[in-house]
DNA sequence: CGATTCATGTAACGGGTTACATGATTCG
DNA sequence: CGAATCATGTAACCCGTTACATGAATCG
C-alpha cells in the first residue's frame, strides 16, 4: 500500500516516468522505503491498468522511449482512500535485528561486546549518512526526521546494552541456559 | 536469518516440536517478529534436510503424533555463525508507516489530524499491551524492552506531529504543491 | 454433540528481489 | 573504444502468508 502511496504522490505532483521516479525514490527516500526496478514498474504497470494512471509515449530522437505517466481522476481518489486507511492506520515495524540479542549467552561475553561494538559502528555510519541527507524536498524532511529518531534510539539502547555487558550488570537478567536443564514448557 | 536464530536458539535450550514452538512464539514473542505456521514447519523441515537438526517422532496413545526436535552439533555450529552475523550487523526496519505523512497536503488539515489522533490511539493501544507482556522469559524481555523504546519513540514523534498540525506551525514545512505548478526534475 | 484444541502438513498465491536482455548514447 | 548511463522490461526465484485438509481428543 504504501508503495502504491508513494508512487501516487509523487505522480500527482510531477507527470513522470518510472526510470526517474525510480531514481528519486533510490537518491531521497531510500532511508525510508525501497523500491527496486522492476518493483516499480511492476506496480506502474498494474495501476495503468486499472486506471489509476495514463500514460503517453515519448521518444526524443533515437533515445529509449519514456512513458510518462500521470495521475487519473479516478487515481487520485484511490490515492486519498489509500491515505486516508494509511494515516489513520497503525502497523508496527519488524525489528529482527533485536532478535539476536536474545540468544547472546551462547557466545563468550567479550566477543558479543565486540560483534556488538561493529554493529553499532555501522548503525553509527547509517545514522550519519542520514543526517547528512537531511534536507529533503518538500515533507520528505519529515520522514528523514522520523527515521533519524527510531536510529538514534537504537543507538542509545545499543549503547546502554553494550555498557551493561561490560560491567557486567547483566547478571541480573542473565538468562540461566544450563544446557537443557531447564524444561518448562511441557511436552 | 533472523527466524532461523530464533527456531534454533529455542531448540538448543529445549528440545521442542513444532506446534509448540510456534505456540512459544506466538504468544511471546509475536511482538518482535512473526512467524505462522507453515513457515514454521518449512524452516524446520530444511534444517533437519541439512542436518542442522534432528528429530524422532513421539506418539502418545492414539494423539497426532509429534516430531520433536534437537539441535545437531552442525546445528550448534551453524547457530553460532548466524548469530555472530547478526549480532555484528544492523540492518535498519523499513518504516512504512511514515510514507504517508509526506502527503498530508493532499487532504484538508483538520481530517489529516483527526486520522492521525486515530493512528495514535491504535499505537497506544499497542504499546499498552506490549507493556503488559513486559515480563518475558529469559533474554526475551530484552526484545520486549526494544521494542517499547521504538514505539514510545513513535508515540512522541506522533504527539509532536500532531501538535505541529494543530497549531498550524507546519505551515514552515508546508509544501507548496501548486497542482504540478513545481517541475523541479528535468525530464 | 458441535466446536475448539492438538499436531501435522500441502497448495496456491502474493509481492518483492536478483539476474538477465536490449539498444542507443554519452563519458572517460 | 570500452564502460557507464538511459530507459524499458522479462524470467526465475525466494520467502512468506492464506486457505485448506486430516483426524483424534477434549471442552462446554
């Protein structure tokens, strides 16, 4: 859905064609969604055919042809129900990359504060390279902002994780795995 | 990766057969990640194929019979090469959620913030009962942790949107979207 | 006694990715 | 002149979900 949002939105502020809405999503909003290639002309394809969008053919000289794509009447109203179920809609995020941290007694507590400590070089990096690209076009800047957050709170828990496992606080949760001694679920 | 960590790390502290381990899941630890049934079974299905894990099949009476698993020795190995993997890697969530909100001056502000009050109250509705579940086993309360952090963070970020919309100081931020007025790709 | 739980599984589908193909043009 | 860019697309694959099937046991 959101895709189909994303492509609508931007079609109703630009005719445009997929190669170049591909690229714009790639260089401004791959921090927050992405969308390879044939993905969106996949999707592009699919709205053309049940009308949300029209397109016309272009070719200047002997250059590839582009079909530039716009928006239907019908397409904007499928555009504001989609926004509409989305804004008011709330799906939490996946976070896998946690799911790791719940097995961290099956390896030496100093090499998980260091496997630990790259990870949080490259969430450091990534964060960075987020704030760099701050200045987003029109209300883009807002889902950098969003995305700078969640990243920053990763990083303080990170941080706090790692700090708890140097000095050794963890005990308290240290998680008893006693080579299958415990058997509380019961078969 | 991240489900085969899971369905592994389980297996090394217990051994364990499917429909169990996808009850454990789902009712403790559906908040981090998903995993139905069948994907269940199929993950399991290819481990044993390579020998990560190994089962015998149990019946009891006339009951379905049950396939309980253990993990290998390969398995142990293995397990350990994903978590390192992961633990030294960061792989951020995709945040689709936040698409949306680069749109909003498609609908008019007083709709936009009476969608988003609905939006907060299914993410506080969430984040209440993920509260509740804060007792998790072991190392799982970890996961529980994070993820409540990334949905306050979500809840403050909201709040703060929200409140920007009302008081109408978005206008900064407004996008002038002039009906296709703005051509500032060069096609 | 009908519905739910236990326990396994298959089939079909959905939606995304990777890899590959094409053919002109422009860059180094 | 070879490599990258422009612009479209297809085919194969991966991996997850939904829906369906089975058959005994147990619950209300």
């Amino acid at each position: 859905m959101e895709r189909k949002i994303l492509l609508l939105g931007l079609l109703r502020q630009f005719d445009m064609y997929g190669y170049k809405l591909n690229e714009f999503i790639d260089t401004h909003i791959e921090t927050s969604i992405q969308l390879k290639k044939p993905t969106t002309y996949r999707i592009l394809h699919k709205m053309a055919e049940e009308g949300w969008i029209e397109f016309k053919e272009v070719q200047e000289g002997n250059r590839p042809f582009k079909r530039i794509y716009s928006i239907t009447s019908q397409g904007e109203l499928e555009f504001q129900k989609l926004l509409r179920k989305s804004l008011s809609n709330y799906e939490p995020s996946e976070y896998r990359s946690a799911i790791s941290l719940a097995f961290v007694d099956a390896l030496p507590l100093d090499e998980v504060v260091s496997l630990l400590e790259k990870r949080r070089e490259l969430l450091k990096k990534i964060l960075q390279t987020t704030q760099k690209n701050a200045e987003g076009h029109g209300h883009f800047n807002l889902l950098i902002d969003h995305r700078i957050r969640h990243l920053s709170t990763e990083l303080e828990w990170l941080n706090e994780i790692i700090d708890h496992f140097k000095s050794g606080k963890m005990a308290e949760i240290k998680f008893k795995v006693n080579n299958k001694k415990i058997k509380e679920f019961k078969q």
